[in-house]
C-alpha cells in the first residue's frame, strides 16, 4: 500500500514539474490585408489605413511595429525603411488598444514591379523583464510602376524575358549569331581548302 | 513487489508530459472558415483637392445561402488625413445571395496619397476588401466639415 501511495506521489510531482506556466501575453491587430490595386509612384508617398494594435493578454506588454518580408518568391520584397510608423513601439496594458499610423514612402529609385511585406506589431518585453518574438501582421501587397518611359521599357523587357525564360534567351541568341554570321559572310571571303601534304 | 513499484513509476513518468500537456491545454488546434461575405470598395474620384468632399462606396455580398445578421462595415484609412463621417456602419440583415451598397463622405484634410479599404464584419469573421488610392492635392480652399 505504501509503494502505491509513493508511486501516486511520483506521478503527481512529475506532472506539476511538467506542466507550463499559462501564457498571459499576446498581441493582435485588427486588419488582415491591405492588397492595394492601383500602381503606386516611385518617389511617392502614401498614408495606410490605421492599423489597431491590441494586447490581449493579462500583463502590461511592450511592443515594436515592424515590417518583414514574406516568403513568397513570386513577388519582391519591399526595403522595411520605407515603411514609418507612428508610434513605432508602444505599451500597452491587458486589453488595450492603440492605433498606429503607417505610411509608405517610396524612394524615387524603387524598382517597378509587384510587392508584398507583412506590417505589424511584434511583442518586444513583458513587464516581467522576458522578451519573445510573438507578432501580429496584415498582409499587403502593392506595385509599382515604372517612374518614367525608360524605366517602364526596362520593366516590360525584363517581365518578358522572364516570363518566356529560357526561350527568352535561346532565340535572341541564335538570332544573334545567324546575323553575326550572315555579316562576316558579306564582308569577308572565307575560303577553306583542304589539300593533300606534298610528299618530301 | 519492487518490480511492480519500479513499472509504475515508470510508466508514470513516460505519461506525465501528456498528462500536463492535458492539463495545460497545449496543443495544436484548428478552424477553418469559410466566409460567405464579399466587399469591394469604389471611390467617385481618384483625385480631389483639400477640403473637397468625395463620395466612397462600399457594396456588401452574401455569397452564402444563409442570411447574414449584425454586419458592420468600416471604412479604413489613415484618418489623421481623412474625415469620414461615420465610418462604421451597421447592416441589420443580408439575405442569401443579395448584395447592400453603402456610402461615406471623404474629405482631405492635408495633401497626399491616401490608401483607403472596407472591412465588413460578420458573425465574429471580418473580410477586408482591395484597397484603392485618393489622391488629395492642395488648392482647395475650402475646409472640411
């Protein structure tokens, strides 16, 4: 009966040492997507919707808004310092809310083409001085457009000859050399001859 | 006797993470949505002066055959900027299949680019529509209401 009694004790006291402290801190934001469907202007800049941030947890908590790229090679990954935001780090109580202005300042050098970034806020500290990395974020997509005639012809080059790859640079290249060819054929007389070695 | 203690203990111990893994309520939980609602959002200019009131609509769909109740709508935008009036609205019931259109004043405090989206809530899940651009250029010389 004792051995039984010690054993319960055992179980008992390995499941408390296993068991984790309940989480009391969060972060969530009350957007889940800004896809932006008219072409935005290299050199431009452009004011986001507000974006509330919300501690849902039960302990003063600190959070940094950030901007981080997606993992989606399909489209690019917009520089995070274009991105301002005011705040750009808050605390906030359990249950509280604030809202955080963003804007887009796009450099005059911004390459054209389709972006995505994920803006939000990531839990910087908890009052209890530990710091994880738990964000919230809303997708967002834009494009830009070509600043001017050059760079929107560099643009539609370069979508061309990525979205024909690689016949996009198999056919310029025997083009290239059929006419590199036919060029020296007109300019110069190339005569091969193939004779016999005289015997000494 | 020793044996059976020894057995018991370690079972115990092989058990004791699901144990309070159980009691923790840790775990890895999932639901998946589906949202029968649908906004997009239409601006009656692209580009207005400070001051000078446009009209932005948003129209509401219930793809889903069931009706929608308590829907709210919110126009979003950096409203620092911005003057809406009465950005959130309410819809008190959307049958299946049918469509409500509703509509903002918008007036530009300050010259810039504004990005403006609706989000349409419904039965706890909210659907953010694409976003569309104002432009709000100086020379108005009129002040928003």
């Amino acid at each position: 009966m004792r051995c039984i009694q010690l054993a319960v004790a055992v179980v008992l006291l390995v499941a408390l040492e296993a068991a984790p402290v309940a989480a009391s801190s969060g972060v969530s934001v009350d957007l889940g997507r800004v896809d932006i469907t008219d072409a935005l202007m290299p050199g431009q800049a452009y004011s986001l919707p507000t974006l509330g941030v919300r501690n849902p947890g039960t302990e003063p908590t600190s959070y940094v808004m950030v901007a981080s790229a997606v993992q989606d090679a399909s489209l690019r990954h917009p520089d995070a310092a274009w991105f301002v935001f005011e705040p750009s780090a808050l605390t906030l109580g359990p249950g509280e809310t604030a809202q955080v202005q963003m804007r887009l300042v796009l450099p005059r050098d911004a390459a054209p083409g389709a972006y995505q970034v994920l803006l939000g806020a990531q839990i910087s500290s908890l009052a209890t001085g530990a710091s994880v990395g738990a964000a919230a974020a809303a997708r967002t997509t834009f494009s830009i457009r070509p600043a001017n005639a050059i760079d929107a012809f560099a643009a539609s080059i370069g979508q061309l000859v990525s979205d024909l790859w690689p016949w996009s640079a198999i056919v310029p290249s025997v083009f290239a050399l059929a006419s590199a060819g036919w060029l020296i054929r007109r300019r110069f007389a190339i005569h091969l001859d193939v004779r016999k070695r005289s015997a000494r | 006797m020793t044996r059976r203690v020894l057995a018991i203990v370690l079972a115990s111990s092989l058990l004791a993470p699901a144990f309070a893994a159980a009691a923790s309520g840790r775990g890895v939980t999932g639901r998946v949505f589906a949202t029968p609602q649908l906004v997009t959002i239409t601006l009656s200019a692209g580009s207005v002066q400070v001051g000078v009131a446009t009209r932005a609509e948003a129209t509401v769909q219930n793809l889903g055959a069931s009706p929608l109740n308590s829907i709210k709508v919110e126009l979003r935008a950096d409203h620092a900027g911005l003057v809406i009036g009465d950005p959130i609205r309410d819809v008190n019931s959307l049958k299946g299949g049918k469509s409500a259109t509703l509509s903002w004043t918008v007036c530009g405090k300050a010259a810039g680019s504004y990005v403006l989206l609706a989000r349409v809530t419904a039965n706890g899940i909210a659907v953010d529509s694409l976003a569309r651009v104002l432009v709000v250029v100086s020379g108005g010389k009129k002040a928003c209401p």
